[in-house]
C-alpha cells in the first residue's frame, strides 16, 4: 500500500470507532473518540481534489489531522509544492 491513514492511540487510553468516510469516498477520514476528544484522520489521495465539505464537522473538542501540505513526487505528485487543488 502506497497512501493511506491511520490513527495510533496510547494502549492505555480508551478510545472508540465515532464515525468513518463512505468506502468510496475520495478523500478518506476516520473520527475516533479518546478521553472525549474526536480525533479526526484526513487523507487526500494524489491528484485528486480536495473538498472541505467532505469531511464532517465535529463537535468541540476536535482534532484534525493530517499531511494536507506534503506533496511530493514519490507520493505521486508530478512536482513537489504546495497546490491544494
């Protein structure tokens, strides 16, 4: 597997599954619940476009995460820099 997302919790926290993106969703996301903060995963695979509005909005304490500013050419990109779209 070359992209992905992934949510690493502290084995001795609590933490549950709150909600995940459609299995054919193009830009991915997976909200966990730890100590009652959601913690929220975002991946946007290479050449595709991101939308905000694809992702949830969670309710106070959130946290989202993810690499939304690593372009690079061995992750797919043609170029390296930053270009959102």
């Amino acid at each position: 597997m070359k992209h992905g997302l992934a949510t690493f919790v502290h084995e001795r926290l609590e933490w549950s599954l709150v909600d995940q993106s459609p299995e054919q969703s193009v830009t991915e996301w997976l909200c966990v619940d730890v100590a009652g903060c959601k913690i929220i995963s975002v991946y946007k695979p290479p050449r595709s476009r991101f939308t905000p509005a694809a992702i949830p909005v969670f309710p106070h304490p959130s946290l989202y995460v993810g690499d939304f500013n690593c372009q690079h050419v061995i992750r797919g990109y043609t170029v390296v820099g930053y270009n959102i779209s």
